[in-house]
C-alpha cells in the first residue's frame, strides 16, 4: 500500500483538489443563483413592480445561465477542452434554434409583449379576427376568454405580428 501511495500521491493530491475546487464552484453556483432570484423576486414587489410573469423568467433564464457556466467551469477544472465543447453546443443550438424556429419566435414575441406590457390579464383585446378577455400570459401563448366564454389559444408571434386593440385601456383625453 505504502508503494502505491508513493507512486501516485501526486495524481491522487490533484485530483483531490480538482473536486474540492468543484465543490466550491458548485456551491458558489448555487449561492449566485439563489442571490439572484431573491434580488429579482425583491425587484418585483418593490418600486420597479416587474411583472410575475416576467419575473419568473427572468429568475429561471439567470438561475440556467449559472447553472451552465457552473458546469463549463467544472469541466474545465477536470481538463475538458471546453473550447470544443462550446463549439459543439453552439452549432447544435444553431440547429435546433433553425429547427425550432416558430416556437422561438412565440417566445421573444411572449418576452416582449410581457415587458412592454401592452395588456395585462384581465383586459379585453382584439387582434386580427380574435378578441377576448385576457385569462393567461406566459412564453408561447395568450389565452383569451370570448364573451361567449370560448377560451381561445392565440401564439404570441400571431399577436406581436398585427395592430393590437386593448378596449380596457382608455387615453387621458376619453376619461375626463
């Protein structure tokens, strides 16, 4: 036993402090993570008043994003040519963004219609020949309620893409 320890003490040394650095990145991954959603769930209920919705995927992109670079730097702790590796996950996004790409467009189109706010749940909206009151907003749909209490499931790219009507909304000028 001595002599194996003698001939591998350095390996077995490196290799300890290998996983001991990659605990240390995964902790620190975690505390980032979890520092970020309260941030952003503290910037929500605060003076800013971000939406839930967006909020929410503001906190799941962020706590991804970490989780990710986390990872990367952990193999690359290991010895893991990262490089190629990225270069691997960046042509295989390219891909399936190229093959996803309706669905990505409901969701920049969903990501942009909760920021810019222009309706909320509970207002009604007419876009194209659709109209309704808002029940559900999130990344790829808008879910709508006609007055005849049909639910209707509208993409966001088919709502972002057309002159949108919000009837709840009134300028200055009507209300006074």
């Amino acid at each position: 036993m001595d002599n194996l320890w003698n001939t591998h003490r350095e390996t077995v040394i490196e290799i300890g402090l290998e996983l001991v650095l990659s605990v240390i990145i995964a902790v620190v991954g975690i505390f980032l993570s979890r520092a970020f959603k309260k941030l952003i769930r503290k910037a929500s209920t605060g003076k800013t008043k971000i939406d839930d919705t967006a909020s929410s995927i503001l906190s799941h992109i962020v706590k991804y994003g970490i989780f990710i670079i986390c990872v990367i730097m952990i193999l690359n702790v290991f010895g893991v040519n990262t490089t190629s590796l990225l270069a691997v996950l960046g042509a295989a996004g390219l891909a399936v963004g190229l093959a996803l790409k309706n669905t990505l467009g409901n969701i920049a189109s969903g990501i942009i219609l909760i920021f810019l706010r222009n309706y909320k749940i509970g207002e009604f909206i007419e876009f194209g020949a659709v109209s309704g009151t808002v029940k559900d907003i999130n990344l790829f749909t808008t879910i709508l309620e006609t007055k005849e209490g049909v639910y209707i499931s509208a993409p966001n790219s088919c709502i972002w893409g057309v002159p949108l009507r919000n009837h709840s909304r009134k300028s200055t000028e009507e209300t006074q």
